[in-house]
C-alpha cells in the first residue's frame, strides 16, 4: 500500500505529516518568523587573539557580561569560546589559568 500523502520521515522512518504546517499562533514564533538576523546580531563583536592569556579573555567577558567571544588569528576570526568551554576544559587542579592562553582552551 503506497501512501499518497506528502510529509517527512522522522528518524525511525515514520510520517511526519503536516508537521511543518501548522504554525503556532499568540506566541512569540510569530514575531521571530517576521525578524531578520540583522534585528538583533550586533556589530561590534566581542574578539580575543589566539596568543592572548586566557585570563585576559575570561575578564573581558566577565566586564562585558558576554557569554562569548570570537578567537582570531590576526584579523581573521578562527573559533569561538565560551562560558562552557571554560568550565568543561579547564583542568580543576591548580590555577595554570595565568599559564594558559587562549589557544591552549
């Protein structure tokens, strides 16, 4: 028996029909489908260079309260660190942050 209906698979193969076509209304995902990225990115990006010591990059995000900021090398932009990355990959023995610069995270 062939289905005659059009939708989407799931992962598990199953039929995903009229999933995407229903939108929520009162909601807040009617004002984000009429916004455009450039409503809300800003311009003057946060940036820290890959030879910098990591404990001038985690005090310009602590005095800027940004959870972010973008890793260049020279003037082109390499990565991203975040919050996270500093509590996931910090070694917890020690304090070997004034040793480390950005690019040992």
């Amino acid at each position: 028996m062939r289905h005659r209906k059009k939708g989407i698979l799931d992962k598990r193969g199953a039929m995903l029909i009229g999933f995407f076509k229903k939108k929520p209304t009162g909601t807040c995902y009617s004002q984000l489908s009429s916004m455009l990225v450039k409503d809300i990115m800003i311009k003057d990006v946060l940036c820290a260079q890959r030879a910098e010591k990591l404990s001038e990059a985690a005090h310009m995000m602590i005095g800027a309260h940004a959870s972010c900021l973008v890793v260049l090398e020279g003037e082109k932009p390499t990565g991203i660190i975040t919050e996270r990355d500093f509590i996931k990959k910090l070694p917890m023995e020690g304090n070997h942050a004034d040793d480390m610069i950005v690019n040992d995270l």
